[in-house]
C-alpha cells in the first residue's frame, strides 16, 4: 500500500511508516511542503493511488462528495504529542493495512480503529 501524509501530521509519522517498508510520502517531500494544498494532495494520491492520511475535515468532505481520494484515513485523536501519536499508528498498523483491503476510508481515534463503508 501506498500512502501520503497531510502537512498537519508529523514528519515522524512518515518516518515510522518508512521503517515498515511502506511507500510513504510527505506534503514535507513535496515541492511546495507544508504549504502543499489540499487539490495537490488529491491529484498525487489518485495519480499514485495513495492512501491520503489527514486530520484535515476537507478530505473528509471530497470523499464523499467527489469520491477523491479514493482511499482515506482519517486521525480523529484531536491535540495529541507526536509521542502518543506515533504509539497509536504502531500500536494499530497492522489492523490499518487489514482494514483497507475492505474499507476505502479507515479512521483512526485514541481508543479504535473504525472501517467505514
């Protein structure tokens, strides 16, 4: 699977990911890095076919009005420390992986992991 992390998520995430041997890019790998807007994300991960991981509502919104992106994971922990953030995607990335071979738009909370149809 491939992925690309939004701006408001740490670069670490993209790391630890890396680490895993997954395909991962961060808006901080793009030309444009944190200042990459969301349409740039969108036409990256439908030309890639990448998993788009945000806490960004927008993407949200696109996914299911536009069906762009196609594939979504969604981090509802709120204000956390990078720390526990990290913790919480190695703690559940096997089941994130396992989710999306059903699911196309996955979110992840403090306490769940929910595949949503």
């Amino acid at each position: 699977m491939k992925f690309i992390i939004d701006a408001q998520l740490p670069f670490a995430l993209a790391k630890l990911l890396l680490s895993k041997q997954l395909d991962v890019i961060h808006t901080d790998h793009l030309p444009n890095k944190e200042r990459s807007g969301d349409e740039e994300i969108r036409k990256i991960s439908e030309k890639e076919n990448r998993i788009v991981i945000t806490k960004d509502l927008d993407f949200l919104d696109s996914y299911y009005i536009k069906g762009i992106p196609r594939r979504l994971l969604l981090v509802t922990t709120g204000n956390i420390n990078n720390k526990r953030l990290l913790s919480i995607f190695e703690s559940n990335l096997e089941m994130i992986l396992e989710l999306f071979l059903t699911y196309t738009f996955v979110e992840l909370d403090n306490y769940e992991l929910i595949g949503h149809e």
